[in-house]
C-alpha cells in the first residue's frame, strides 16, 4: 500500500507539477499575447496623434500664409492711401501757392437773368468762352484759400473712406 500510495503521490505530485507548468506557460503566452496587442494599440494611437498634429500644423500654416498675405496687402494698400493723401496735399498746396501769388483766380458765375428781367434766359455766349453768361465775380483770395482748404480736407476725407472701404472689402473676403 505504500507504494501505490507513493505512487499516486508520485502521480499527484507530476500531475500538479505539469499543471502548475502548463498554466504558467498559457499565462506567459496570454501576457505576451496581449502585450503584443496593446503594443499594437499604442502605435494606432501615436498614428493617430501623428496624423492630428500634421493636419493641425498644415491648418495653422496655411492660416500664417493667409495672414501673410492680408499684412502684404494692407502694407501695399497703406503705400497707396499715404501716395494718394501726399499727392491730394501737394495738389492742395499748390493751388494755395498759385491763389497767393494771384496766379490763379477763383471766379463765380452770377445770375444774370434774375437782374436783368430776361424771363428766366440766359445769356448768350461771349466770344471766347463755352460758359453761358459773361458776368463773372472774382472771389478774395482769403475766401478762395479756405475754399480750396475745405476741398481739401473733404478730398483727404474720400481718400481716407476709399481705404477703409478697400481694407472692410478684403477682410470680409478672406474669411
């Protein structure tokens, strides 16, 4: 009896033993096997991440070509607004000039029709002119100059409007 009992135990004690072994062996492989797979996950994500941060780098470069060009075109356009108010005050300036030095006379057309009792006509034409109405007055220069520097200002104001409305244009359109 001791000896099927040790054998038995013998036995018992291989049997436990291969046991003990096999599941040993089925863990290491299931650890290995899902080692592999989340292996496998982590390179899908870092793909993934990859592939996020390439399309949110082209996005935000192609938003810095974007403003590059809107600062391109408002440096462009503000050469252009400062080239149109230079010329409008030179202009401004040298009719100015030319009022002073008596060079250049503003003159008024005066209603002729209404002094002379002619029903409403006009004048006729005078020999060397397309203006009807040959009576004319001259204007002081004082009044003349701030005419001129009213023209100016109002000239130097659609100037201004025309740059603001271009600039509104292009900022609506590159959205």
């Amino acid at each position: 009896m001791k000896l099927d009992a040790m054998k038995w135990g013998g036995a018992l004690l291989l049997t436990l033993g291969l046991m003990g072994g096999s599941a040993w062996a089925a863990w290491a492989w299931q650890a290995n096997a899902y080692g592999q797979q989340l292996a496998k996950q982590e390179t899908a994500h870092q793909t993934t991440l990859t592939h996020l941060a390439n399309a949110n780098s082209a996005l935000i470069l192609a938003e810095q070509g974007k403003r590059y060009a809107l600062e391109q075109w408002l440096a462009a356009s503000d050469q252009t607004h400062y080239r149109a108010l230079t010329d409008a005050k030179t202009t401004q300036t040298h009719l100015r000039d030319r009022l002073a030095t008596a060079d250049l006379r503003l003159s008024v057309l005066l209603d002729t029709a209404a002094t002379n009792n002619r029903n409403g006509m006009q004048a006729t034409t005078g020999p060397g002119g397309m203006v009807h109405g040959t009576a004319r007055a001259q204007l002081d220069r004082a009044h003349a100059q701030r005419i001129i520097g009213i023209t100016g200002d109002g000239d130097q104001g659609l100037i201004a409007l025309q740059a603001c409305q271009a600039y509104a244009k292009e900022v609506s359109r590159t959205k």
